[in-house]
C-alpha cells in the first residue's frame, strides 16, 4: 500500500469514529499527535491510541476515571485496575438481590481491542514487507 | 493486504465498538446509585491524581484489583480493600471510601460512655493515619472530601459545615500534612483539610463560610 492509502484509511476511519458519536475520542488522539512522521505511522499510532481508547470502555466518565487511577496507582499483584466496584450494604443487598455493582468495560470492548491489535501488527508486517521488497 | 479490505474491517470494528458502548451492564440499580457513585469515582481519581503528582506519593489498591466503594457507609474493615500512600519504603498515610469517623464531640464529652448515632459522621473519602481500625477519631484524619452529584444548596452548606465542626477546633492556622495539595494550612486543630467537591456551578456562592473555617469547595462537572 502507499502512503496516499494509509492517509486515506485514517481520514476515512475519523469520519467513521465522528459519525458513531467518538468525535470526542477522535479530538483526544489528534490532541496528543505531535508532528507527523509520514502517513503510516500516523495510522498506527492513531490505532494504538484508539486501542487504548476502545480498552478502557467508552463511558466516557469511566474512562476517564480508570485512565488517571492506572496512571497513579498499582495493584499488589501488578495486575491492572479492572474498574470501579461497589460493595452493598445488607439492606441493599436484599433489594437489588446483587453482592456488589461493578463497573468495567464491557468484554466485547476487550475483544475489539484485541482484534485492533492484530489488525496493528499485521498493518505493520505488510508495511516492512513492503520496504524491503 | 489492500486499502478496501481494511476500511471494511476497521468499519465493522466501530459498529461493534458503538453497540457494545451503548448497552448499559448495571441497568437494574437505580440510576441515582450509580450516578452518585460514579461521581465518587471520578472525585476519588482526581483525589489520587493530585496526591501523586502534587503531593509525590507512591499509591497502591491493597486486597482488590477494583477501585473499592460502598453503596452505606461504615466503619474501617481491613479486609476491605484501601489504598496506601507510600512515600519511598515508608508508608504514611492510608485512603478509605465512605467511612465513619468518631467526632471532636465524642472525645470531648468522653469516651467511656456508649457511643450513638450523633457520635459518628460519614465522609465519602478520606485520608488517614496509617494501620486505623474501625471508626477513626478525628484526630486520624488528614483529609475528608464530599462529593456532591447534586444541585447544592443550604442544608448541604450547614451539613459541611458541621463535620468541620466535628472534626476540629477553630484556631490560627496550622500545618496541615500536606506540602501543597489540598493546602498546607488550615486554621484547625487537629488540623485536618476538608473538601466538597458538587457538579453544581452554585457552590461557589456557598464557599465564604469555608474561607474562614477551611473548606474547600470546587465545582467539578462529571
């Protein structure tokens, strides 16, 4: 592929993103792009942001709160914070018939994300592909 | 590999992102629940934030992997997870979620006497002494902050006001344990800082009162 195609799959993938209502996810990447170093990396580093964006969940207030904790804080385990739990009281218990609410991105955000990563490296082997041929 | 191909994958990939966004996974609670405890949760991160890059303590979620809040609050369980505030090897101080303290009050009038429901008061976040059990004494709290998903309004001013009542005397300032953030001085004793945090823009016509007794009040949309 050239790099006017590369161009072209980001600005046709902004579009998409700002008509299924991500304008705002579209605005945060382009904020944190500093200079272009050429049209594939410009997708890539778009895709890896979105990734990162699509991981976290798209509430976006829970985004927001689970990307400054994971900056901030580190679990005993190491293991990444998952999201935001709420323990019931026993009278809460009883009413909503729940132990706790818990709120996480939901698994199939995980597996979008997932296929965004492969889509990444497979974007990349055909880009090295191409340089050496 | 072609152009076509991947702008039909990176489509497909969007819709599914925009379905799975809008389907809600706690739509049996009540939406006051989980508003409010969402607000928390976005206060208690912008609490976090600012002890680590204003304060520089090192923060670590003990016993969960989930940011840990209570639909009631209570009192200290160290089975329930917190967080802990390090700086270097040390650790100084420790951060709970709706927890109970025992007021200036209760110490005042003595505690040998049964504690009752007057003797405690709630605060949604707060920092204390390390190793607290149960409910901490006023005296172990550094920092108590309210969070306020709600239009603000007189009764939650007299309400704040009251817990800085319970939870220290007026007096010139002091030192508070905090070089920077919130603030390094408060004119109480113990001289813990007290903080309200509502997504009302009006709040700040409630915040003279807090000029004198060291309240801080911010407006904070979610």
């Amino acid at each position: 592929m050239t790099n006017e195609d590369y161009k072209e799959i980001l600005q046709s993938m902004r579009k998409m993103l700002g008509n299924a209502g991500f304008g705002g996810i579209d605005e945060r990447i382009m904020s944190d792009i500093h200079g272009s170093e050429g049209s594939f990396w410009d997708l890539i580093y778009y895709l890896k942001h979105l990734t990162e964006e699509v991981s976290l969940g798209s509430d976006v207030q829970l985004s927001n709160v689970l990307r400054r904790v994971r900056r901030h804080v580190q679990t005993e385990s190491g293991d990444i914070i998952e999201g935001v739990r709420v323990t019931v009281s026993n009278d809460d218990r009883q009413r909503y018939d729940v132990e706790h609410i818990d709120f996480t991105p939901s698994p199939e955000l995980g597996y979008i994300a997932k296929e965004l990563r492969a889509l990444i490296e497979e974007l990349d082997e055909d880009h090295r592909r191409n340089s050496i041929s | 590999m072609n152009k076509k191909a991947i702008k039909a994958r990176i489509e497909s990939l969007i819709k599914r992102f925009a379905s799975a966004s809008s389907s809600s996974a706690y739509a049996l609670v009540p939406q006051s629940l989980t508003s409010g405890k969402l607000y928390e949760a976005h206060v208690l991160s912008i609490v976090i934030e600012q002890l680590s890059t204003q304060e520089n303590y090192q923060i670590t979620l003990i016993n969960s992997r989930f940011i840990p809040l209570k639909s009631s609050p209570g009192p200290v369980n160290r089975s329930y997870p917190y967080f802990e505030l390090r700086r270097g090897a040390n650790l100084v101080a420790e951060l709970w979620t709706d927890v109970e303290f025992t007021s200036l009050s209760y110490y005042q009038r003595g505690t040998s006497r049964p504690i009752q429901r007057g003797d405690y008061h709630e605060l949604d976040i707060v920092v204390t002494d390390s190793g607290v059990s149960g409910r901490p004494s006023h005296s172990n709290i550094w920092l108590g902050v309210e969070c306020k998903n709600t239009g603000y309004n007189k009764g939650l001013l007299k309400e704040i006001l009251g817990i800085r009542r319970e939870l220290s005397l007026f007096v010139d300032s002091r030192s508070t344990r905090f070089t920077r953030w919130p603030r390094s001085q408060v004119p109480a004793d113990p001289p813990s800082c007290l903080m309200v945090f509502s997504t009302d823009v009006a709040v700040s016509q409630y915040s003279s009162p807090g000029d004198v007794f060291g309240i801080d009040f911010q407006y904070e949309q979610i």
